[in-house]
C-alpha cells in the first residue's frame, strides 16, 4: 500500500522537516515509487507511494489546490470514478484525472459529507488552510488503515502505520494494559484502542476532525438496514448478485501490474478466481496468478482436491506454498515489526503466500476475507421462522439442512428447535406480556458478574490495575443489551457488517501484504455488495439446505461444482498445531525464561507453564490459544525493550 503521515501542532509550533522526513524513512518500506513531503508553519503532510493503479502513476503527493488553499495526501483507490468525474465536472481526461484529484473536488463540492460519495477503499488527510481545519477519513470497512496521536492543545500526528508515530521522541511508547489485558482474555481487540498508550485508531467509516483545538471524531456511515430489493424469481436475484459481484471483482482489476489472488479452495475465494479470470481474458490481459497453501504433511488441513478443481478449468497461473514447512511463529521478528503489536495466530498463512507473490512479480493481491459476513450464511433465517410460527416452512428447510449435511433429520430438528425455536417462543411471550419497567428490572437483575475465560493466564496485578473484572461486567451488560435489540435476521446480518473482527482481520493482513511490496484488495468489502446482500431476503441466504444459496446459484457455470456444492470448510487447526510442535518448542520454552521480567505484569506465569505442559502432552488441545498469545506477548515486548 501507499503511507500518509502529518504532524499538526495544536499549539502553533513550526513543523520541522526533519521530523516529517523520519517519518517517511521509516515508512519506506510502504512505498518505494515515490516519497514527498509538505510543510506549511504548523502542519506538514507526507506521502510514500506504491503504484498499483494506472492513476496512480501520475500522482503527486501531498498535492495543493491550485489556489493554494487545500492539500491533501491520500492512499485511496476510488471506485466510481467516472460517475464523480461526470457529476464533478471535471476537465482533464478521465485516463490522468487521479483518486486525489476526485477527492479534493468532492471535498469542495461536498465539504464533510464528500465521503458520503465515496466508494472504495482510502484514507485521507485535507489540510484547509483558509480555515485553520485539518479534516480526516478511513473507508467504510476499514480497509485503509488510520493511526493517530493527540495530545491536547500541543499536537495531534496521524500516519498509516504506528510506528510512524512512535519515531517521534514526543510520542511515549508505552504498552496500553488494557489492551493487554483484553487481548490475553480471548484475542479481543478493539477499532479504536491499540496496544499503545495515546494510540488510537480511526474506525471505519469515520471522520476526524481538527479546528480550533477542538477534536472530533463522528460516523458517517453505516449499512442500510431499511433498505429491501424485490424481485420476482430467484433467478432475478442470482443474476443481480452475479452483476454486483462482478463490478467489484473489476473495480478491483484496474491496474498496470500483475494481478494475483489467493485460491484456498473455499467458496470466497474460488469465487473471486473464477470470476477474475473470465474479466482478464475478455480484456485480454494477462492470467490470474493465484496462490494457494497445501499441506503434504498435516492432510487434515489440506484442500488441495478443491483448488485442482479450479485449476483444472484453466486459464490461470497457479503457485503453491507447502504450508506445513512452517509454522505460526515463522518470521516472528519481522511480522512483529511490520504490524506493531502481537499478530493473529493464522496470519503466517497469508505471510508467507505474499512472500511467494512478491518473488513472482506479484504487486496486486485479490482476497475473500469477509465473504462470510458480507453474504451472511442465512442460518439467522431459522430464527425468523420460528418468531413468525411458520414451523411448516422450519420443518421443511431443516429436512434440506439434514440432506445436504448429512444428518439424521430428527436428531437435527431437536437440535435447531432447542438453538432457534423454543428461546425465540420464550423472548416473544416475554416481550409482549411482561410490562417494561419489570422488563427492564429483570434484565438488571440478571446481569451476572462474568468469569475470566476458563484458560485465560492473566496475572492478578494487571487485572487489579485495569479494573477488568468490572469492565468485563460492563461489556456483557452491553452485549446483552445487544441481543435483545437484534429481534430478526437481517439485524443479525446488519450487526455481523460492523464486527469489530472485521478491521482487525483487514488491518493484519494489510501490515503484511506491505511487508512484501504488496497491496491487498478485498472484494467483499465492496459496499455496493454489501448493500445488496443486506437487501435481498433471507431465503435467498439459506434455502434448500444450502447456506449462502444465491452466490451457488449465481456462480453455476463459474465454480466447479465441488466447490458450489460444498456444504463444509477447510480446518487449518491441524496445519497450525503441527507447525507449532515441529518448528516452535525452543521458543516456547526459552521465552519465558528469558523474558520473565518483561511479562511477569501480564501473565500468570505458573498458570501458563501448566497450561504449556499439557499442550505438549496433547498437541491440538485446547489450551494452545492462551499459551500461543502469551508467548506473541511476550516477543513483542522483548521487541519492544530492545
């Protein structure tokens, strides 16, 4: 990806050059076509540039107004550029009008609510000079990443990634306990708090803003949950997602570089694939390269049947990565480095499949993160039934369910009548016949002090000093609060779109595509689809047995059918536990010794050499997800003193 960062002393210091100029060094790594840097008395802007777009190319950046009153600096890929440039009034050719260009004349079209026009993926900064305002966004999912430190009244620094800001000797690097504490709890992390004190992200689909020292940060969008698509036949709605889907697999496409993807035999992904490919070869453009991991050694992981049927249909250039010679600790330093802060336990997957795309010449790197959220499996649409009493209908899609899965259809009917049917009866007779204010009393009283997780090894001390205990009390007071505001499936659908998950997924992935000179693009992220899938009903989701039922039907002719068909997903549980028990025990076992000083604050260090031990003795149990985290702790704090 490309970099911003900019500095903007609050207290009208003179911006110093050589602090912008640190903070390009350090993000060189991010973009290696091009560095910039603006200074102007109190607030100063920069660039790093990776080209991927043919737009791109001819921009310059940080870019000024030619009235000398506007300069932006921008990593954007702006999606509906020509119905901007038409409704703009743009002048220059539509071939050399660049993503910066539409969104400084949106922002003087539209102010603010520019973004509101905006479709893609950015993150931008617009330094109004006129009006004394520096005026910030990240896309609607987060797909850009935004960091960002203020201190009152003296500075706020921003830049795409944290240690931007932590070259800055007026930035403290300091570990945020909370963070730490919520992290070692389950690997919760949140869109705004990072693992740094006074690091804050910018969450998706927000604005920030900067004028007469007074900050804020404001939503500006969230999915429309109002909005419903009719059709008349299924048939309608298979080629209405084909359609959508379609545009933002294209939008994606436009590039001078090479195009690859990943092909991980799973239904997102091979839909990408499949669907890149036909739109290369009309263009006639080069072939897909995709990229995929096969496990010859942990085969419970393997999907390799899956990708060959893919392959088989042409038309692509495949390349493998033997999965199983690695491990989720592989290149430890580096990736700790890159994403500063302890990294999700399959990331070494992606890691290392961008490794392999960058030796092949690879710039542009298709994925199908998100495509379970974004379609919504539809299993919410049992729920609907149930509230509705249509246990005909219930009756019947649970016989399709048991036929494609392989169940036995009483023993499933028992199943998704005790999860669906009979908590729904009890919420709808409670709802309508308890009076509110006794309502609100009972769910008072039923707030219960949550437990730490089972396997947790957080120490007491960071406990105590985080008031955790009472803060996880809060949460589930609010996640209970949650559900009982989510009363239909389409709110599910709604809720699982602004998942917290979500941007932390795009952020990792993001940090280790630039390590490789890589820039990651994620179709499902594509609004307009997002929308759509918000929109249709929900047996377009799930019918006859089948999840995600319209992207089968609209792909028909596209996937192979064992991947169309397919009622399953792959497990990288086994590939992941053979990594760690071949290739890890040393550093396992020399971690704690040699950073017990570092982490003894953190963790329960007895708790997690039990915890270990009983790992070793039972490789794939469940006890190597707290132990996995402490340890990715524990190497990032050592990272960290160093």
């Amino acid at each position: 990806m490309s970099a911003i960062f900019g500095i903007y002393y609050l207290d009208q210091r003179l911006t110093q050059p050589k602090d912008i100029q640190k903070m390009s060094n350090i993000l060189s790594h991010t973009g290696s076509d091009a560095a910039n840097i603006w200074c102007d008395r109190h607030v100063a802007l920069g660039h790093r540039m990776l080209w991927t777009t043919p737009e791109s190319m001819f921009e310059q950046l940080p870019s000024t107004t030619i009235d000398g009153n506007l300069t932006i600096t921008a990593d954007a890929r702006i999606d509906n550029r020509q119905e901007l440039i038409s409704h703009l009034k743009l002048l220059n050719s539509a071939d050399i009008i660049t993503d910066s260009q539409i969104i400084l004349a949106a922002y003087q079209q539209w102010g603010s609510a520019c973004v509101q026009h905006l479709i893609g993926d950015f993150a931008f900064a617009i330094w109004n000079c006129r009006e004394h305002k520096l005026f910030c966004a990240r896309d609607h999912y987060g797909v850009k990443p935004f960091y960002y430190y203020h201190a009152p009244g003296k500075t706020l620094v921003f830049a795409s990634q944290i240690k931007a800001l932590l070259c800055l000797s007026e930035i403290p690097n300091i570990p945020n306990d909370l963070t730490i504490a919520y992290y070692l709890q389950g690997g919760f992390q949140s869109q705004i708090n990072t693992f740094y004190q006074d690091i804050f992200k910018l969450p998706p689909a927000s604005l920030l803003e900067i004028q007469n020292n007074h900050v804020s940060v404001s939503k500006y969008w969230t999915p429309d949950i109002n909005k419903t698509l009719k059709l008349d036949s299924d048939q309608e709605y298979a080629e209405a997602y084909l359609e959508v889907f379609t545009q933002a697999v294209n939008c994606r496409l436009r590039s001078n570089f090479a195009i690859g993807s990943t092909l991980s035999g799973g239904l997102d992904s091979s839909s990408i694939v499949c669907v890149a490919r036909e739109l290369l070869l009309q263009q006639q453009r080069p072939k897909l390269k995709t990229f995929s991991a096969i496990f010859n050694d942990a085969t419970e992981s393997d999907e390799s049947p899956y990708i060959q049927s893919v392959v088989q249909q042409g038309n692509i250039e495949p390349y493998y990565v033997a999965a199983d010679r690695y491990s989720p600790l592989t290149d430890w330093e580096k990736m700790l480095w890159h994403l500063d802060k302890p990294f999700g336990s399959n990331l070494y997957l992606h890691w290392n499949l961008y490794k392999e795309a960058q030796k092949q010449g690879t710039k542009i790197f298709l994925d199908g993160f998100f495509g379970d959220d974004a379609v919504f499996h539809g299993w919410e649409y049992l729920i609907d039934l149930a509230t509705t009493f249509s246990w005909w209908k219930l009756s019947k899609e649970l016989k399709a369910i048991s036929r494609v899965q392989g169940y036995k259809y009483g023993k499933n009917f028992r199943k998704y009548l005790k999860n669906y049917s009979l908590p729904v009866a009890r919420r709808y007779v409670r709802d309508r016949f308890i009076p509110l204010p006794l309502l609100q009393i009972w769910r008072k009283r039923n707030i219960k002090k949550p437990q730490l997780l089972p396997k947790a090894i957080i120490a007491q001390e960071l406990i105590a000093r985080t008031n955790f205990q009472d803060l996880l009390t809060q949460e589930l007071h609010q996640q209970q609060q949650y559900i009982e505001h989510i009363s239909t499936a389409k709110e599910s659908h709604y809720y699982a779109l602004l998942s917290r998950g979500i941007t932390i997924g795009l952020e990792e992935d993001h940090a280790a595509a630039t390590a490789f000179g890589i820039e990651p693009w994620f179709p499902f992220t594509d609004i307009r689809l997002t929308d759509f899938c918000l929109s249709i009903p929900l047996q377009q989701k799930l019918s006859q047995g089948f999840t995600r039922n319209i992207v089968r039907r609209a792909l028909s002719g596209y996937l192979p059918d064992k991947i169309r068909l397919r009622h399953d997903k792959g497990n990288l549980s086994a590939g992941f536990h053979y990594g760690l028990i071949n290739f890890e025990r040393d550093i396992f076992d020399n971690t704690v010794a040699e950073c017990s000083s570092l982490i003894e604050p953190y963790i329960d260090l007895k708790a997690f050499k039990q915890q270990y031990q009983q790992y070793i003795s039972n490789p794939g149990g469940n006890n190597i997800p707290s132990v996995l985290l402490a340890v990715e702790l524990a190497l990032w704090l050592k990272q960290q003193h160093d």
